[in-house]
C-alpha cells in the first residue's frame, strides 16, 4: 500500500478543493440558467399580453359625435309607413313595404349630418365633401333605420352620438403620423382642421363605444364594425360542440374505460384516440370540406359545418380527460357496489359516474376553451367569407371570433384595425381566461383525493 | 306538425311508456313477491320506453330526413311536362313558389293554373304524409306498449335488456372516434387520389416549383405542383421553432421539477400554461405586430437584412407557442423520475446539477424525446402563426430571414377563395394534407410509443 505523505495530503486537498470549488460554480450557473429560462417565459407571457392590451384597450374608446341632428322633413320627403290592410296577401304587403323602404332609400341623409355639423363650423355647408367625411359612412344608414323604426321623428331634433369615421379616429389618437404630407394623408387638409377644432370644442369626445360588441363587420363603415355577428357564430358552434361532444365523448371514455373487454379492438381504439387528439387542426378542416360541404352538400360558412367539425376536434379531449377522472377513482367504489350486487352499468351509473362528474366538466370547459379558439379548420369550410348580418340559425353564413381577428389583422386600414384587432382579441380571450378560471375553480371546488 | 309538437308528443308518450312499465312491473313485483321478480319496476319502465318511443322516434327522424324529397318528387311529377323546369336550381325555385302559395303567403304576380294545381297537390301530399307518418308512429308505440304489457312477468330480464341498450348505445359512441379516423383517411384519400389523375405523383413529390394558381391548364401546368418548397419552408420554420423552445422548455421544466419552492411551482407553472390555452391566431398577431418588427429592427442594427414576415418570425414565434408544451410533458416526466436515483447520486457526492445533468435527464430520457417529437409534430401542424408571419412566398430556401411558405399556408390558400373543388387547384390542398397527417401520425406514433414505454418502466 502505497501512503501519502503528509504533504501528498496537501496536495490533494487542494485539488479537492479547487475541484469543489468549480463543481459548486457549475452548480450555481446551471441553476441561473433554470432560473432564466423560468424568466424568459416569464417575461414572453407579459410581453404578449403586453402588446394585446395597450394596442387593444385604447380602442374600446372611439371619437364619437355628440350633435344635435334635425330631420329635416324639408329633405326627408317620405308618405306615411304602410301597414298591412285586410285582405292583402303577406306578399303584396311585403312589395309595398320594399318600395317604402326604397323610398327611404333616396332620401339624402348625408345632408342631415352635414347640416348637423354645420351649426359647429358654417363653412362645412359649403363643402359637404369634407364635412360628411367625419362621420363613418353607416351613420347615415342608422338615420334611415331610425326612421324605419318610428315615422313620427321626422320634423323633430334629436341629439345622437354618432361614431366617427375610423380615420378620424386615427387621426385624433395620433395613430398616424401628423407631419406627413397632403398625399399620404387620408383625410383632406380641411377635414382634419375641422376634427381638431371640434375635438377642441368637446362635440366629438372619445368616449367608450358599444359598437364593437352590438354591430356586425363592415366594410363600408369601418369605425362601426363589430363584433355580434362572429360571436353569435362562436356561442352556436360552442353550443353545438357541448351538445354533441360531451355526451359522445363521455358515454365513449365510460365504455372504453369499464366495459370494452382488453382486446386488440379496444387497444386500437385507444392508439387511435390517442392519435387524434395529436392530428393537425387544419386536418380536421379538410374532413369537414370534404365530408360535410362536398358529400353531405350542407351549407358553406355555415356554424352547424363549423359545430360539426370543432365535435370531432374536441372529442379526443373529452374522451382521455374523461377516462382520466374515471382512472382515478379507486376501484374499491366499484367493487363495493357490485360486492351488494348492482350490475355493472348500475355500479357504473350510480356511483362511478356521479364521483366523475366535476372533472369531466373541468375537462369540458377546457375542450370547449380549446375549441373556441380554433381558427384554421373553419377558413377551410368558408367560414373567412365577408357576413354582414348576425345568423339566425345555425345554418346562415357565419364567422367566428377567432376568423374575425383574422380578417380584421387584414384589413388595410392598418392604423385602425391594429387597435380593432387587438381590441377583439382581447374579448376572445378574456373568454377564454374566464371559463378556464371557471374550470380552476370547479376543480378546486370538488376535488377529492382518495 | 312542427319538430316542437313532435318533441312533446314523444316526450308525453316516453313518460306515459315508462308509467305503464312501472305500475306492471310493481303489479307482477306484488304477485310474485319480491325475491321472484327479476328486475325492479323502473327498469320495466324504460325498457317499455324503449319499445315504444324510441321507434316512433326513428320514424320520426326518417320523415325529417326523407319526407320533403318524397313530396317533392310527388309534386314535380304532377307538373305537365312542359312547364316542368330541367335543371335543378329552376326546379328548387319553383318548389320555393309553390310552397309559397300552398302556405298562403302568396306570390307577386298572377299564379299560373298549373302552379295552383300543383300548390294543391302540394298540400294534399304535405298532409297526407304528416297524416300517415302519425298515425304509422302512433301504431308502432301502440303495439310497442302492448307488447311490453303482455310479455312483462316476474321472470321477465328487463334490466340485462336495457343494459344491453345502453352498451349498445356506449359501443355507438366509442366508434364516433373509429369513424373519424375513417373519414378522415377516406375523404383525403379519395380526394388525393383524384389530384394524382391528373398530376403525376412524382411531381408533386419531388416537384421544386410551387405555382399552382396561374398552371391552371391541366397537363401543361405540372411544374406547378411541387411541394418540395412547401415541406423544406415547414422543416425550417420547426427547426427554428425547437431551437427555441427545447432549450427554454426544458430548462424550464428542470428548474420548475427539480429547484423550484412550491410557493414559486404554484405561481408559475399558471402563468406558463397560460401561453398554452392561448388561440394561435393570437400568436399570429404578435408575431406580425411585435415581434416581425423587433427582428427587424435588430437585424438592421447588426447589419442583416431580415423581413419582417419570415422563417424566422414565425418560428420564434412557434417556438415561444411550444415552450409550456414541452415544459409541462418534461416536468411530468422529469418527475416520475423514482426519488431513489437521485438520492443515490447525492449520496455519491454529486452536487445537485451534476444529478440532474447526469441521472435524472438520461432516465428521463426516453420520456423527453417522446415529448419533443410531439411538439415537433404540433409545430409542422401549425397553421395560423405561419399564415400571418411567414410571408407566404414558396421558394426552395434554407435562409432563415427570408420569407416562405409551408404545407399548412398552401392549404388553406388553396381550399379559400372562390375556387372550383373539382380542379386541380383545390385537390392538391387534401394531397398536401393527406401528407402533413402521415408526416404528424408517423411523429406521433413513435413519440407515444416511447412515451408509454417510458411510464411502463417506472410504473
């Protein structure tokens, strides 16, 4: 045996020491980097955030109007509203009725605004080109439906809010650079001039405005654009997705999971479930093109497609969230109702099912969250057409909430839309975040752990 | 006859099935006693409902299904021949103005005779079949009760029946799943199969120039059809996309499983899954509005020229989507690792970096690859973040700072827009996708494969 000597401990105390010493910075450096690995994530959760909310929140606030308007019957020359006389089929009503209506039509509302807007600046009279370009164009639409709604207002003076045009809202915001030339402005010299002074004289304000959660798109008329139509999309294909997918998918994780005998059907099933959940959402878009628009020849653009193929998106979710909960509860539940001699699917309805109810309603939330959000397979069944009306039923051309954002993020009006697109996004998620908190709370609610 | 009245009547004739099942199920319970009888009177009920509500009830769904082209063709062939419109659009519209007038609400302009006539053969037929169709659902759920009145004993196995129903209907459901899987298969497939009829396989897989939209003319346009530029723009955006999220995830999930107080877990680990519940259109957006300009500008200040929609805009972007994927499947993972590999490491002397580095990650392992390999099959999957921030310009490129395009954008660019489902323009969007679902079933595949394997092992 060979022993060292004293200095020969020395010695290798000091590389031990020495080695310590490194290992220990290794130590501290890789923990620093877990650390800033932890922050950068972190720090992409706030930037994201971040940049939604102070490009989105600013524009839940719009310039608005607040001016007195006169209907002028002067201009609004239009006979008395027909009604429906005894005798006449609902048809020749309805003709009589469109040629009122059309009537309206030629009524030269614009005037009204300028008139209105001129009691503030009387050269906006002499040119209404200018004037009328303050106020987003579907105001002047309004005025007819105003009209359409209650005859007796024509002759009276009303004070109305009325939405600006999206470039004055730019404008006014600051969103666009003011020292650019003429040429690369939207708005005419005289136009901006006029948005200033009414701004300073407090007849436009920016105050909040409802448009973006009561109107549908536009085209015509940016600043009023909304968001009602898409969302009555979403809520009836969200509706569609829990009325199909979770009955489906929970009686199939309760078969898979107490009743499929283990066999090499039931493990094909399960490798086959597993896949799904995995395939690509835009695989899903081209099943539903293909399925429902080609073969079953329903509607394009329609919730009922877009209901149909969120379903079988979000039946995989469902399913191995559901088979999870059922996992988790112990068999001795099982064994004791089927030891006093329930059958089987008694054992399984009465006592199983009822304990695995919280979590498949946190697992529902989240799938329908998951669904909400999804934007792809629904460009791929039309949903990305221009609609303009709220749908009635689910079978009426329709968006979606996240197909709106993706329309909107594309419109050239990028000074306005970046805000509008945010500000929609905002609502999305703000959606989302509160039935995923929703799921939170139900499964810190009822949780059991056995 | 509407589907509310319908809904009620089958709703009133369900409880009346099960209140008659009940009241003979108690009255043979109370003749031959309790320990003789079979099953309890409830499940005689719904076995009655069975019987008799559920065939009225798929009767009900033919008529729905079937009833209007029945009448429809009855009326059409009443129509003389020669106002009788040829094609079927025409056809639709006259069935509309003839319903109109058979409703009452009449029609702008003077009916002609033979539109009054078949307006009347209209209603005659409309009624007759609403008058057959209930008295065919009344017949079945009349026999359907007495049927279960007469057979209903002591010994009658009511419960194992309606047990069987209810498999039945469980097993139904379980091939929802099947039957998707098959559709899908199906539909891309056939679809595909119709593409390669008119553009050779080859060339759509090895083709290197993607132009589908102005090659419309069939045999002359193959060179437009090449997809090689497509998959090598979808590798690169993932490569990039793991470059950034492999090293931040993992980190991540070291630091969260192995460091981390529980007070620090319960806080972030939220806050990191938040990114996960987030709809990548919100992505999209950011990369467009933030992130795409921020690269830019950076890349201008080190003297790159990178656009501000490209590879690299929507990979990191991609990247930042799958770091809370690949953070929470490796956390998972990293703690299923047993406490006793680590204990015997530390006991050894090893610090805690030098366990993780060299213990806890080559046992995790197995488990980790599998987790990647589906973040990578997401990542090739992506559709809205590559939509919005990659550019869409199809050139065969390994330069990340330029702009692309990848499988799932060609896709969607194909099947929106007015297009004709029976050209080739169409079609090469399901050959495209029939090739991104093998490309992400094959990932898959392996990844859960490991991943069980792994969970075997320490299970």
């Amino acid at each position: 045996m060979n022993k060292p000597n004293n200095q020969g401990y020395a010695a290798i105390e000091a590389k031990v020491k020495a080695s310590l010493q490194r290992r220990q910075r290794q130590e501290t450096r890789f923990r620093l980097v877990g650390v800033g690995a932890v922050l950068i994530a972190l720090a992409l959760v706030a930037s994201l955030f971040g940049t939604i909310l102070s490009k989105g929140l600013p524009s839940f606030w719009q310039a608005t109007f607040e001016i007195d308007v006169h209907f002028d019957p002067e201009i609004v020359q239009i006979g008395p509203k027909p009604v429906q006389a005894s005798g006449e089929s609902p048809a020749q009503f309805k003709e009589r009725d469109m040629a009122w209506q059309m009537d309206l039509g030629f009524v030269d509302f614009s005037q009204l605004l300028v008139n209105a807007i001129a009691k503030h600046i009387p050269a906006a009279a002499d040119s209404p080109r200018d004037a009328i370009a303050l106020i987003t164009s579907g105001e002047a639409f309004a005025l007819r439906d105003r009209i359409v709604a209650d005859p007796s207002i024509v002759g009276k003076t009303v004070k109305l809010k009325l939405l600006a045009d999206a470039n004055v809202d730019v404008w006014l915001k600051g969103n666009i650079d003011r020292s650019l030339p003429d040429d690369r402005q939207q708005l005419s010299a005289q136009t901006r001039e006029w948005a200033d002074k009414l701004y300073a004289d407090g007849v436009i304000k920016n105050s909040f405005s409802t448009a973006i959660f009561l109107n549908t798109d536009s085209r015509s008329s940016l600043a009023a654009a909304g968001l009602a139509g898409a969302f009555m999309g979403s809520l009836m294909m969200m509706i569609i997705v829990i009325l199909l997918a979770v009955p489906i998918g929970v009686a199939s994780a309760i078969y898979l999971e107490e009743f499929a005998p283990k066999n090499r059907i039931t493990d094909l099933i399960e490798v086959n479930i597993n896949n799904l959940a995995a395939v690509p959402s835009i695989v899903f878009g081209l099943l539903g093109a293909a399925v429902f628009i080609l073969w079953f020849k329903l509607p394009m653009s329609a919730p009922v497609v877009g209901g149909l193929v969120l379903t079988l998106m979000t039946l995989p979710t469902v399913i191995i969230a559901t088979r999870s909960t059922l996992k988790a509860i112990p068999p001795s539940i099982r064994e004791a109702a089927l030891g006093i001699g329930a059958s089987k699917v008694q054992a399984t309805m009465h006592h199983v099912l009822p304990l695995a109810l919280p979590g498949i309603l946190t697992a529902t939330i989240l799938g329908v969250a998951q669904a909400l959000g999804e934007t792809a397979p629904l460009l791929l069944i039309g949903m990305s057409a221009f609609v303009s009306a709220v749908p009635a039923t689910p079978f009426d051309q329709s968006t979606a909430l996240p197909v709106q954002i993706f329309l909107w993020q594309g419109n050239e009006l990028r000074n306005f839309f970046e805000g509008r697109t945010s500000a929609a996004i905002i609502v999305l998620l703000a959606l989302m975040l509160s039935l995923n908190s929703m799921a939170i709370w139900l499964r810190k609610r009822y949780e059991t752990r056995w | 006859m509407n589907n509310f009245t319908v809904a009620i009547a089958l709703l009133v004739l369900a409880a009346l099935a099960y209140q008659m099942g009940l009241v003979r199920g108690r009255g043979v319970a109370s003749l031959a006693g309790p320990r003789a009888t079979h099953s309890r009177p409830g499940y005689h009920g719904a076995l009655a409902i069975l019987r008799a509500a559920l065939p009225a009830f798929a009767i009900y769904v033919l008529w729905v299904i079937f009833g209007n082209q029945i009448v429809h063709t009855l009326v059409l062939g009443t129509i003389p021949i020669e106002f009788l419109p040829q094609d079927a659009m025409q056809q639709k519209v006259l069935l509309q103005r003839l319903a109109n007038i058979a409703t009452g609400f009449g029609v702008l302009g003077e009916a002609q005779p033979y539109e009054m006539a078949a307006a009347d053969a209209m209603r005659h037929y409309q009624g007759l079949g609403q008058v057959l169709v209930a008295a065919l659902m009344a017949t079945v759920a009349a026999l359907g009760l007495f049927w279960s009145w007469r057979t209903t004993t002591a010994e009658t196995r009511a419960r194992n029946k309606v047990e069987r129903a209810i498999n039945i209907a469980l097993i139904f459901c379980s091939a929802v799943a099947i039957l998707t899987t098959v559709g899908i298969v199906m539909s891309m497939l056939g679809e595909s199969l119709r593409f390669f009829q008119m553009i050779s396989p080859s060339d759509f897989f090895f083709g290197t120039v993607w132009n589908p939209r102005f090659a419309t003319t069939g045999a002359e346009g193959q060179s437009g059809f090449g997809m090689l530029p497509l998959m090598g723009g979808t590798l690169l955006i993932s490569f990039i996309a793991m470059l950034v999220a492999i090293p931040v995830g993992l980190m991540t999930a070291i630091y969260m499983a192995e460091y981390a107080s529980n007070r620090v877990r319960s806080l972030v680990k939220p806050v990191v899954e938040v990114l996960a519940g987030i709809p990548t259109i919100v992505y999209g957006f950011f990369a467009l509005v933030t992130v795409g300009p921020l690269l830019s500008a950076l890349g201008a200040g080190i003297g790159l020229d990178i656009r501000a929609t490209s590879a690299l805009t929507a990979g990191v972007v991609m990247g930042i989507m799958i770091i809370p994927f690949i953070s929470s499947l490796s956390d998972d993972i990293i703690t299923q690792v047993p406490k006793t590999m680590r204990d015997g490491s530390l006991a050894l002397g090893g610090t805690k970096s030098e366990t993780i580095v060299k213990v806890v990650l080559p046992a995790a392992l197995p488990g980790i690859v599998g987790a990647i390999l589906l973040a990578l099959s997401r990542a090739i999957g992506e559709t809205m973040i590559v939509v919005l921030a990659a550019g869409n310009s199809p050139v065969l490129t390994a330069n990340p700072f330029e702009a692309v395009s990848t499988v799932t954008v060609s896709i969607v660019n194909q099947l929106t827009g007015d297009q004709d489902f029976a050209s080739a323009q169409s079609l090469v969007a399901f050959a495209l996708g029939l090739t991104l679902f093998v490309m992400t079933l094959i990932l898959n595949v392996i990844a859960l494969v490991i991943v069980r394997k792994y969970r075997e092992q320490y299970e």
